[in-house]
C-alpha cells in the first residue's frame, strides 16, 4: 500500500490533520489503539478568554477563525450537531473582581466576548452574592460525537487501523518510511500524552495534567450556559450537565478516582443548592507543554517525521489552527510560529 501520509493517533490533533490532507486531495492511513482518551471526554468549550485573570487566551483570534468554520464544515457534512453556542457566566467572588471584570471587559481583543455588564440575576440553585460577569461568543463542540462519527466514516472508507503503532517496526529512509505493508512518504505523530512512548519525540517537555470529570443530572437547575466558579458546570441538555474539571500531575492513568469525585462534589456544592445525581465519572489525561504552547514540526535528524500535539488545555480552538501550519510547513515550507515549533527546544 503506498499513501502520502500515515497519521498517528486520532484524538483532535489527528482528526484535523486528516481534514487538512483531505482538502489537499493527500492519501493517508490512521492508526488508532484508544490508548488515550483525552479528546474524548473534554469538555470541549472553546472561549478566549482565562477566566482567572480575565485576560485574552494567546494568538485566540486566529485560532477561532480557523477553528469555527472548520467545525461548521463538519456538521454540514456530516450532518449532525457538533456545535452548541453557549453562555459563560463567570461567578464573582468580590467586589474587586467585578471591578476588574470590567475593566478588561473595556480592552479592544476583550470586549467581543465580555459583556461589560454585571448580571445580577437570580438563578434558583446557585449560589452568586456578586453576581456573573458573562462572556458571550464562546460554545462548546461536542467532541465525542464528532469523534465518533469521524472514525465510522474513516472506517468505511477503510483508512482507519484499530491497532497500536509499533514505533520499532518503523523503518526511516532519507525519502520515505516503511511501515509493514505502508509506504509513506511521512508520518505525523499525533498520540497526546502516548508521545511518552514515542522514541523519536519523547524528549520534548510534556507535563501532562489529568483531568475528571463527572456528569451530573440536576433537574431542578435550569440553565442553558456555562457557570463557572470553583468548578464549571455545563448544559449538554435535558438537565445534564458537565462538571469539571480536576488537574492532577502525578497520576498518569485515564481512570477515574474516588479522589477526584470528592474534589468535583466538594467544589460543586460550594456554589449549588439543589439536588442532583452523578451518572458517570470520566477522565483522560491533557498532553499540556511546560511553556503551555503546541508542539508543531519536523524531527530534527529525520525530516518525514512530524508531530502535532502538545494541545494542552485548549485543544478545540488550537488543533485547526496547528494542523493547518504543520501542513504547509511540511508542503510548502512555510516557517512555522517560533511559539508552536519544536524548535524551541533544541
Ligand atoms: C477532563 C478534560 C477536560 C477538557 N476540556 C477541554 C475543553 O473544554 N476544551 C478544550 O479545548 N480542551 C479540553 N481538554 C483538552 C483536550 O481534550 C486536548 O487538548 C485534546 O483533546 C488533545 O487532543 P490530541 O489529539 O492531541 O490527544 P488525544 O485526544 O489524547 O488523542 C491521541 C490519540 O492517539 C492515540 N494513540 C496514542 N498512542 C498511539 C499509538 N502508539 N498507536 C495508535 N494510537 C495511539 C490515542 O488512543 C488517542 O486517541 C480537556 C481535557 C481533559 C482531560
């Protein structure tokens, strides 16, 4: 079999790849072995702004240009709903941070999507004293099914491997790679935290952080956006709802903890009052960099060999954004970002 391009791992990184090779009209085979499960689970809110210190999220401009329409253009040709527009109200703990939500909310990247207004509505079951900043323009995708679907459709066109990529039966030529009965003229890693695996780039700085997350039916809290306080709390519909999520640094495992159920309940009824029952706990593992930014490129020595992950926190809005600059970087050698290029770390 002989393709353009083999891509390794499909979570968000992967799939925006593919897209990428598909509008280029560039054949290509995926590996997949569900190792992971990061994209999966996420809660899959794209919003430029950091909710901690109300300041813009980096390059989120040209992210969201990228990654908006690129999920529009799946839902129609799919046809099913990944794309939800929804709601932030950020929860005020003081004074002070109603004073600085509105101070940012005056900046010009800013005053898009921050609603200058203090929102002092009741909501029955939440616990709000200084009320809600709120952010607008900000939504969620819904990740798994879009995942979901993206794989069925891989799978009937028969481009998709359910199997582990086995890194030492690769074999790496100056114009090609080999990989069983694959000839490929690249490979682009895209694994998320499985990169530890990888002997060609795991010497580049992932600090992973796993996450939980639980999903909670509250039939009495009625809202249809996103609040945010010591945790987030987010509408799938039906009063169900996203909560999340945790960060831990040390435990490298995808399964869910009785530890992180505590946090996420302890946190959760710090700001909400009415009943609700927990229907499932999930976690995966973000494949976050010590700088915080992607890891985008070619391998130093081996020049058919690319990676694109390192999505971190923010995988929706980034993942477009980044497998469009790795494509052209790899087609067209157009210099890539020095924020995203590996090269930061040679
Ligand atoms: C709890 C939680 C909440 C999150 N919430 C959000 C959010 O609201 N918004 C947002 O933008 N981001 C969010 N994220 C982050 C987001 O999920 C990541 O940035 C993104 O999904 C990473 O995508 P990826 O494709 O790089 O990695 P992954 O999703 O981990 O995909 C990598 C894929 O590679 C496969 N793989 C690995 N090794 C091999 C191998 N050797 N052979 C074959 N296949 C292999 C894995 O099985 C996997 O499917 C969240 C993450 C978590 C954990």
């Amino acid at each position: 079999m002989q393709v353009d391009y083999i891509i390794v791992g499909l979570g968000l990184a992967g799939l925006a790849f593919t897209r990428e090779l598909e509008s280029h009209k560039k054949s290509y085979i995926v590996f997949e072995n569900n190792s992971q499960n990061s994209s999966i689970v996420a809660g899959g809110m794209y919003n430029p702004v950091i909710l901690k210190r109300f300041t813009p999220v980096w390059n989120a401009d040209v992210q969201l240009d990228i990654a908006l329409p690129f999920y529009d253009e799946l839902e129609k040709e799919f046809i099913n709903k990944y794309h939800y527009k929804v709601d932030i109200y950020r929860v005020f703990k003081s004074v002070e941070e109603q004073n600085n939500w509105f101070v940012a909310s005056d900046k010009p990247m800013l005053s898009k999507f921050m609603d200058s207004k203090i929102v002092q509505e009741k909501h029955e079951g939440i616990i709000a004293d200084y009320g809600y900043g709120k952010l607008k323009n900000t939504g969620r995708i819904d990740t798994k099914r879009l995942l979901n679907d993206y794989r069925e459709y891989l799978t009937n066109k028969n481009l998709l491997k359910t199997e582990t990529f086995n890194y030492s039966n690769l074999e790496v030529n100056v114009e090609n790679v080999k990989y069983g009965e694959v000839n490929a003229s690249k490979v682009i890693f895209c694994e998320g935290f499985g990169l530890k695996k990888n002997p060609f780039f795991n010497n580049l700085p992932m600090q992973e952080a796993k996450g939980e997350l639980l999903i909670i039916h509250a039939p009495n809290l009625n809202v249809d956006f996103l609040i945010k306080a010591a945790v987030f709390v987010l509408p799938l519909g039906n009063n169900y709802y996203k909560v999340g999520a945790t960060f831990n640094w040390k435990d490298k495992t995808k399964l869910p903890t009785e530890k992180g159920k505590q946090e996420l309940t302890k946190k959760l009824e710090s700001f909400i009052t009415v009943p609700y029952k927990i229907v499932e706990q999930i976690a995966g593992i973000r494949p976050t960099v010590k700088d915080r930014r992607p890891l985008v490129g070619k391998h130093s020595i081996h020049k058919n060999l690319a990676i694109l992950n390192g999505l971190g926190t923010r995988g929706v809005m980034i993942a477009p954004m980044a497998a469009k600059a790795l494509y052209n970087h790899l087609e067209y050698e157009t210099a890539l970002d020095e924020e995203i290029a590996i090269d930061r770390f040679y």
